[in-house]
C-alpha cells in the first residue's frame, strides 16, 4: 500500500470511457483513498450491449484482485438491473466467495443510501432504459416503493450534456406529481448534477439519491472513514 492510500484502495470498474462522473468521485474522496480505474466499452447504451458486460466487468476484477485492493466497486446499474436483484445477489457473492474482496454494485449502493435515508417510496428519473420497468422492478424487489421513473429526453450518447438546471425542472415536476414520495432518485453517472442535490432536497424536503454521492459515501463506510462533506446533501453531510 503506498503512503498517500493509507485509507484504503478501492478498484473501480466504469461502464464506458472517458466518464465525467470518475473526476467528481475522486474530488469528493477524502485524502488518504485511492482508486484504480478501469473502463468496459459500452458506446452506445443499448441492453445487448449491457447484457454481454457481465463477463468484461469479471475480468477487470480478477485484475483489480490481483493488485490487493481493499474493495471492489463494478459501477454502472444497467449491466447488474438486468440480472435482477436476487441476480445481481447471487453474482456478488460469487465474485466475494472467488476473490476474497469486498464487492459493491451500483445498484446495491443505491439501495443501501436509501434504507440510510429511510426512504420508502420514491420517484426517479434516468436515461439507461427505454423501458423504465427494469428499473421500477429492482427496486420493487429490493423492498421499495416506485411511484413514477421518468426518462430523460435525447439520445445516450448526448445526456452528459443537458443543463442541471433542466434536469432539476423534470425532477421537481416528478416530484410534485408525487407529494407522498419520501426520495429522489437519480439513476446514471452521465448526468452533471452535483450543483443542484442539495438545492432539491433544500426546496423540496426530501433526500436525493445521486449515483457519485452514494459511491463516495459507500466508499467510506466500507473503509471504516468518516469524514461528512456539506454542499452534496444529507447522505455525505450527515451520514458517512
């Protein structure tokens, strides 16, 4: 372990190439954590492209093994949804029992931020999936309440670069359709929204599930650090 990784190393698995989302994530890190990325291929967001994943993400674990990290992190949500969440249980403890690591998906983070926050029910909006149903049903599984996914306009590709100020508008309206909803869930790291979680938790009075805020807040729990970061919402600012 080198000296400025004295927290922890974490091995982290992206989706696709060149993602914004890996830059927030480390600058919300506190000192002392390291992360070894590595990226799969997906170019195009499309479920046949995420179904054949699940082989790429094991190898860049067998990998990330070898070089002793201290946990595991095979982000994205698509590839492990479609699985299932009994699916995605299963591989995880597979993969714990064959590497002898500390594994999380994405979407076990997801659902792990939430029973923190103690939300129950809650509306969404992403733009992996053209059939929302996928997702309402991992979480449906998982013990949840969804009460609306919505999807983000434009193709795939192009989503990393609608205004935070837009998506904070589709958002609230979701929302206000839903007044009983208890969370906000933001499903993908292609959005570039860290500027507005804590403004809808502050207007709306709900906690916002944002996919790098949880990452970060996972990490840390994992690795047995504490160190609480205002201007994210509650999750970081209290409960790391």
């Amino acid at each position: 372990m080198v000296y400025d990784c004295w927290r922890g190393m974490v091995g982290m698995i992206k989706p696709t190439k060149g993602s914004g989302s890996l830059v927030e994530l480390i600058k919300m890190l506190p000192d002392g954590i390291g992360v070894i990325p590595l990226f799969n291929n997906v170019r195009h967001g499309k479920i046949e492209e995420f179904q054949s994943a699940i082989p790429a993400y094991e190898e860049k674990i067998a990998e990330l093994a070898e070089d002793k990290v201290d946990l595991i992190h095979p982000a994205g949500t698509p590839p492990f949804m479609l699985l299932g969440y009994k699916g995605e249980a299963e591989i995880v403890r597979r993969w714990e029992r064959q590497f002898g690591i500390p594994i999380f998906t994405s979407g076990t983070n997801q659902v792990a931020a939430m029973k923190a926050l103690k939300i129950q029910k809650f509306v969404g909006i992403g733009y992996d999936f053209d059939d929302t149903s996928i997702v309402a049903k991992y979480f449906t599984d998982a013990g949840f309440e969804v009460l609306e996914l919505g999807k983000l306009p434009g193709p795939w590709e192009e989503v990393g670069r609608l205004s935070s100020k837009d998506i904070y508008y589709q958002a609230k309206r979701l929302f206000l359709r839903h007044p009983d909803a208890d969370g906000i869930y933001f499903q993908g790291g292609k959005l570039r929204i860290l500027d507005i979680v804590e403004e809808l938790e502050q207007d709306l009075g709900v906690p916002v599930i944002h996919p790098g805020v949880t990452q970060c807040w996972e990490i840390q729990k994992r690795l047995h650090v504490r160190v609480p970061r205002s201007g994210y919402g509650r999750l970081l600012a209290e409960l790391p």
